[in-house]
C-alpha cells in the first residue's frame, strides 16, 4: 500500500487525543473521521486538528469507502464488539487496551481477526515504550535475564474520571485494564509463558461497584516471578513503575524512561525513532498495514494474556 492510509478514529478522550498527535508525526497517515459521543466537543477537537468528517456514530465512519484503518479509544465495555464491527466492515483495526472485558470477547476478535486477511492489533503500549524496547533487546541479545518483576500501577481514582481528571461516563478496572499491561508485558519479556498467577484484592468501592486495590502474582514457565500491586487509592506518586531484576542488572521503568538501580538514568534516545510510545504502537500498526503483515501485539500474541485475566477473575470471584 503506497497511498495515504486514512484512519478513523473513535474516542475523543485523553487517549484518543495522545493517538492523534502520534499521528501527526507519521507520513502518509491521515485522521479522516472523529468519533466520539459528545457531537459539539468532538467538533471543536476536529477543527483544532483538521479532521473533516465529525459523528457520534461509529458505524457512519465504518460506512466511508476511504477509510483504511480504525482506532479505538472508547470505553473498555465496548472493545470487543466494536473491533469486530471494524473487521466486518472490512476495516484494519487497533483497539485500546484492553482486547475485551471477558475472555469470550476476547477469543471471538481473535476468531474472526485470522480468517479476516486484515490487520487487528491491541494496544499494549508497554511492548513499545523505549524503556521496555531497551530491557527486551538485551534480553534478546542474551545479556539479562529477568529473574523478578514488581510493578506498581499506582492511580487517584475515588471518583470516575479519565487520565485529564475529566467525568468519564463509563468504569475503569484494575484487573480488566490495568492488570493487563503487566500480565502481557511480563510474558512477553519473558519470552516464556505464565504458568501460575494468584490475586487477592481489598474492599468493593460502594458506588463504582469494583475492587480499588488488588495484588497479583505470577510465575513464568521458566521460573521468573512477578509482583504487581495495584491501586485507585493511592494518592500519589501516580503512573506505573516497573523494577526489572535480572542476572546482570536491575533497571527502574517509568513509562518512556529507564534508569538502573542506582537510580543513573539510560539513554534510550537511540532505541527507537520516537520517545514516544503510542505513536510507536501507532507506527507497528501502520507499517503492518503497508507490509500485509502481523503486527507485535496483535490480537492473536495477547489473547494469553486474557486467559490469565480470565483465570484470576475466577479466583477473585
């Protein structure tokens, strides 16, 4: 494909907005269609980017003969049946973590993702933060081993609002979403399958109806460990910190930054072109799309990763 690849793109929130300026940094890619539920927010979004066709309805884009590729930033409830929506219309798709809520949804995308021809890949950023890219060539390489992982994903969320402290009208979860980038990314590092995982989590939130802590543990089949705590009680330092310990080193992750563990940070300028994480999702995914390939982090690589999902909700229930 040497044309312009024109993409939709449903969702205008803090992710939605973070994929479009991606976008802009990649040639021959076009945002041609604003999806959103919000008509006259979507529209002032729209007008500061340039984007000509403005809906509240996902199928009136799916309907544009010019458009090649979806994005999905929308609610994690609507994932599942909204990429295979974009698949039946003959669309490639990229949908936000998480695949599904349900290992069903997940499964089915998958289903129909391998016998589409099409492109489908979710959006598990951690795979290409350059922090992550620089620990997974030196695995590759054969100079570090991951021994342990402990993660923190660490949020203030006592009320329903989104990553710009706006009112989200759907809910978040820890396990479903959160959970997911370490249960993936731990894996993938690993290059070894999870083969034990436990959960427990603290009280139910009275009004969001969910767990606002959980803790996990996970075994890789070849022997490395991970530990993640998880909380929308803590009030502050926030994000998602990942401690690698392995055979040669320790490095501290902090989304696109890496340090060692005396806390010296690595220059990981050089890993790849951008520091930019989701625009390097975003680059996999059109670069797929150009060279009629699978993508890293397509729907196939992460079901597993669902299935561990699937297996701690049983616990937990």
């Amino acid at each position: 494909m040497s044309k312009t690849i024109k993409v939709a793109l449903a969702g205008a929130g803090a992710f939605g907005i973070k994929h479009i300026d991606g976008i802009k940094n990649i040639d021959g890619v076009e945002v041609v269609s604003l999806i959103s539920r919000d008509l006259e927010k979507t529209k002032e979004i729209a007008t500061k980017y340039g984007i000509s066709h403005v809906t509240t309805n996902l199928e009136e884009s799916l309907a544009l003969k010019e458009v090649d590729a979806v994005i999905l930033c929308t609610p994690t409830q609507m994932h599942a049946g909204q990429t295979i929506a974009c698949l039946k219309a003959g669309k490639h798709v990229q949908v936000e973590i998480p695949l599904a809520d349900t290992l069903k949804g997940a499964t089915d995308v998958v289903a129909l993702a391998k016998t589409s021809g099409l492109v489908a890949m979710c959006g598990h950023t951690r795979r290409f933060n350059p922090s992550h890219q620089y620990v997974h060539k030196e695995i590759t390489a054969g100079k570090f081993n991951i021994q342990q992982m402990d993660v923190q994903t660490y949020f203030f969320r006592r009320t329903n609002m989104n990553a710009l402290g706006q009112a989200r009208s759907w809910t978040d979860h820890l396990l479903w979403h959160h959970a997911a980038h370490t249960v993936d990314l731990f894996a993938y590092q690993c290059g070894s399958p999870i083969v034990k995982a436990n959960a427990v989590q603290g009280p139910i939130h009275p009004a969001l109806g969910i767990a606002m802590d959980m803790s996990i543990q996970l075994k890789a089949a070849n022997g490395a460990i991970c530990t993640l705590s998880l909380s929308f009680n803590n009030d502050g330092p926030l994000g998602t910190f990942f401690r690698y310990i392995g055979d040669t080193a320790t490095y501290l992750a902090r989304y696109d930054d890496l340090y060692n563990g005396k806390e010296e940070k690595i220059d990981v300028s050089k890993v790849d072109v951008s520091m930019n994480g989701i625009e390097l999702q975003d680059r996999e995914f059109f670069a797929a799309i150009r060279e009629g390939r699978e993508p890293n982090s397509s729907v196939a690589q992460v079901l597993n990763c669902y299935q561990v999902l699937h297996d701690l909700e049983q616990q937990l229930a």
